[in-house]
C-alpha cells in the first residue's frame, strides 16, 4: 500500500490537495517591507484590554508599512467557544471603531477567516504530511495517554508523545488500517524528526534570540473530529494568508519549537515573531496578568461606562507599546496617533504594570485638544445613554452648552480637568441652573463681606461686554474702593484694615457661582450665567449663612 493509498483512508473525504490551496492562495501583491499581521482570537468571550493591545500592534505595524492586519477567528476548541462568540468579537470591535483590513467580518480574498470553516485546507495539508511518512495515526486512548503522562511524572521525566512513548509511531500501515476497519477512534499526530539535545534560537523581534531545545514530541495535527489542534492550524493558515508578522502573547513563547518544526516539514517560510508582554496589576504585593474574569479595568465596557473613548485607551496602549510615545505624543499637540513610528525594538521586554493614573492623565490631554463641537457631539451620545437628565439639558440649551465647553479650550495651554465624558457633568455642574439648583453640597469656605456690595458690584460695575482685561481692572478698582486691597505688603502689615485682598473678593465671587473654590476662570462664569442667575446665587449664598 502507497502512503497516498493510506492517507486517503485516514482522510478520505478531502475535496482538493494541497496543491489546490498554493494556486487559491497566491502571494500578495504589496511593496515590499509591507508587513501583514493578523489578530487571531478565540471565541471565548468579550473583547477586552489584553486583546486590544495586542491587536492594536498588529493594526498599527501593518498600517504605517502599507499592509495589511487581518481578523481571524481560532474556533477549533468546541469545547471553550461560547455562544454567539464570533458575532461578539466582531461587534465588540465594530463599536469599538476598530477595523481590520480585512478577516471575519470584514471580507477579503484569503478567507474564509473562522477556522472551523477550513477543515478541508487542513486536511489536505495532514494528507501530504501522512504522504512524506511525516505523520501518522494514533489510536492511544485517553487512558493509555494518562498511563504514560503519570508514568513520566512519577519518574520525573518529560511529559509528552515522544521517542518510546509514541507507542503509535512506529504501527505499521496494515496494523493501522486494521484498526480503522474495526471502528477505532483515532487522530493525526506529526512524527517529528527533532531532537531535544539540539538547540534551535527564536528570532524573536521584541525579546531578541532566545534559544530553546528543539521539538521531539509528536504533537496532534488533526483531532477524532477532523478539526485541526491550534498549533497546526495557525502555521497552514499564516502560510497560506501570507502572514509576515506574527505579534502575540508572550505565553506562546514555550510552543515556539514545534511551530518551527511544523513550517519546517510543510517547506513554510516562517514568519518573525514578536512575543508580547502582557499587561499586568499589583494585587497583595505579587504581580499577576492582567485578568478580564478578575479586573474590571480589562473590560472595555468599563471604559465605555465611564465615557473614555477608545481613542483615548489606544494612547494608553502606545505608551506601553513604545517607550517614546508619550514625550512624543505630548510635544506633538497637531499630530495624530497614525504619524508615529511604531518599532519592534522599543517594546517592554517584560510585562508593564496596568497604570489607571496615566491612562486618566492621557485622556485629560486629549479631551484638552478637541473642539467644543467634537466633544458636545460625544457628550450627546454617551449622555442619551447612560445620563437622561443631563442630555435633556444640553439638547436644550446647545448654544449654551458649546460656550461652557469652550471655556479655557482654544488657549496656548487649554484646561486639563476632563478625563471622561462622565467628568463633564462633575466639572461643570453648577454652570447648568436645573443642577445647581438641585445641588445639595455645601458651600466651601470663603470670607465674605456684606451682601450689599456683591449686589451692588453686579447691578453696576459688572459688564457682561468686557474682554477679560477690562473685567479684572473693573473688579479690581471695585474691590479696592470698598474694602479690598491690591497691595499684599500692606495687607500684610495691615490686615485689620481689609476685608481682604483683591483675590478674596473674586474667590468670594468663584464660591458664590459654583460653592468651591477651584473652577475655571471666574471671569467666564460670570460671562455666561449672566446677571439675573447671578443675583439668584447670590441671595443663596447669603441665605445660606
């Protein structure tokens, strides 16, 4: 019996030959050091930090080299995938405005990109490899494989198929066919020719050479299902998808040895590999993987609660992923995350501790750069979604609302007191009449001085016209001719003498609008309130003490 006559027993319901699937797939045609990556999740669940990190590496890499980064979906684990899996993925990304050139959900001509639905590519590629003498069927049961693996154990021998204990690799071709005949279950396993006394060296593109033994276990390439083991499956597919890049957890450095002997049996050009570091959090004084059954902060529905655009955790990300990104990102206030250069030789080497204060701190810069209209046009969106009230009032007062926003926005140096869209709420409260009115807080300490000269500064002296110049000098002279001075040294010496400074007045004033002492300029609260809602305050104020 021929080694085809054979595989086309084990396999016997292949439609094409490998050959069919080299012509189907051709090269791509891109310039050259165009790099194609990919994002390859499992359908196990929600799309969360640790995903978007390393799918963001593979996006941006593959972008700036005019290539391409694909989404495919590794399913071949019936037993983990969860329902409705895939749609989530997909969609996760899609409201996440993340888009993949090309992969499920998305199109493309390499396809298709769920690997359940490729069970014929694999095959025919198993099928060559039982042709070469290159692979071959195992019939062990789950009992023999224990047997073996708690034989190895107690003798603290390395687990695995290997050498005397890949009882199926030496079967004869009669033997094996026998059992088929007689109804054994069985699986496809490679019959590897490594040797775990050599050493073979990882290029890796983040970690550098990393040398490792070479691979002598025969893995399974093809399950009693039909369906491929992720380690087969993903070398056929980064072949045929003419993957150049593969970016991905730092977890699969261990698995690095049979990859390379699987694109070696199948005459594959191996892609460089860059293994990630993961992201990480401090809890009890050890340090552990980020966790998205354990740490809120790794759903991105916790973000999205909170009103952090993912703009905003991609910037995070690139400050993990490249050490400069941040100085860059700071110095360059008209540049967009797409004019940097993101390089594989300056990513962390080990993991990079979760950093909530930093990403915040990111998100205050960006807020910073948009335009009032930009960020009333989000306010609107996150509001009708989770803050009825609040949407109510800006829909109704947009005009209005666009001029609090711009407050301290189109300057040199623009306020960074927003790190969410939730924050606008909480920042600007009290410029909005239906909150403050319904505010409980107390007012804040302040010295005040008679209620007659706030009502008279207000009804007389202030000018709603006057440019912030004019305004100060105006409340200046004010306060100085009625109570107040301007000279520290003097009020130093003469405290008695003075209801307060100058700056006491208008911290009275600050109190008075909002009951705190930190806001903005004054000088735009009393702009857009204007003069009747400020009198309101003032008796209020005065009322309330």
């Amino acid at each position: 019996m021929t080694n085809k006559e054979f595989a086309d027993i084990l396999l016997p319901n292949v439609k094409h030959d490998w050959n069919y699937y080299e012509a189907l797939y051709p090269k791509r045609n891109l310039e050259k050091g165009a790099m194609v990556t990919r994002f390859a999740p499992s359908p196990t669940g929600f799309v969360h930090m640790g995903s978007l990190y390393t799918s963001f590496a593979a996006l941006h890499l593959a972008k700036q080299t005019n290539g391409i980064c694909y989404l495919r979906i590794e399913d071949t684990d019936g037993k983990r995938t969860i329902e409705n899996g895939i749609e989530g993925i997909i969609n996760d990304f899609k409201n996440l405005n993340i888009s993949f050139d090309e992969g499920c959900g998305f199109g493309g001509e390499y396809g298709p990109y769920i690997q359940s639905e490729r069970k014929d590519i694999y095959q025919a590629y198993a099928k060559k490899l039982i042709e070469e003498d290159l692979a071959y069927p195992c019939f062990c049961s789950s009992e023999e494989l224990n047997d073996i693996r708690n034989y190895q154990e107690h003798k603290k021998l390395r687990i695995g198929y290997y050498k005397k204990y890949a009882k199926c690799r030496d079967l004869s071709k009669e033997e094996a066919i026998n059992k088929v005949k007689n109804g054994e279950s069985f699986i496809i396993r490679f019959r590897s020719q490594g040797n775990f006394e050599n050493k073979i060296i990882l290029h890796d593109a983040i970690k550098g050479d990393i040398e490792m033994p070479e691979n002598d276990i025969d893995d399974v390439i093809i399950k009693s299902d039909g369906l491929p083991t992720y380690h087969f499956a993903h070398v056929v597919d980064d072949h045929l998808m003419h993957t150049t890049h593969v970016t991905r957890g730092d977890e699969w450095i261990s698995s690095y040895p049979k990859h390379h002997e699987l694109f070696k049996l199948l005459n594959f050009e191996e892609p460089i590999y860059a293994h990630i570091a993961p992201i990480t959090i401090k809890e009890d004084n050890t340090i552990r993987k980020l966790s998205k059954r354990k740490d809120k902060e790794a759903a991105i529905s916790y973000y999205h609660k909170l009103g952090i655009p993912t703009e905003v955790i991609n910037l995070y990300l690139a400050t993990i992923e490249n050490y400069d990104f941040e100085e860059w990102y700071t110095n360059n206030p008209t540049l967009t995350i797409d004019d940097f250069k993101f390089e594989f030789s300056k990513m962390p080497i080990g993991g990079t501790l979760f950093d909530m204060e930093k990403l915040l701190s990111i998100a205050k810069i960006y807020f910073s750069r948009m335009k009032n209209t930009k960020l009333y046009e989000r306010l609107i969106n996150y509001t009708k979604e989770y803050d009825e009230e609040f949407y109510n009032i800006l829909i109704n007062n947009k005009d209005y609302a666009l001029n609090i926003l711009n407050i301290e926005r189109d300057i040199p140096r623009p306020r960074k007191d927003i790190a969410s869209l939730s924050d606008v709420k909480k920042e600007f409260w009290y410029m909005f009449n239906d909150l403050f009115e319904k505010n409980t807080d107390s007012y804040e300490e302040v010295k005040a001085c008679e209620e007659d000269i706030v009502i008279n500064y207000i009804n007389n002296i202030y000018d709603v016209n006057a440019n912030e110049e004019e305004w100060f000098n105006k409340v200046k002279e004010f306060a100085c001719n009625n109570g107040y001075t301007s000279d520290k040294k003097e009020y130093k010496e003469n405290p008695d003498k003075y209801i307060g400074m100058v700056a006491t007045f208008c911290a009275l004033l600050r109190v008075i609008i909002c009951k705190k002492n930190m806001s903005p300029n004054i000088y735009y609260l009393l702009k857009y309130l204007g003069k009747e809602e400020i009198i309101k305050r003032i008796n209020k104020f005065y009322r309330s003490i």
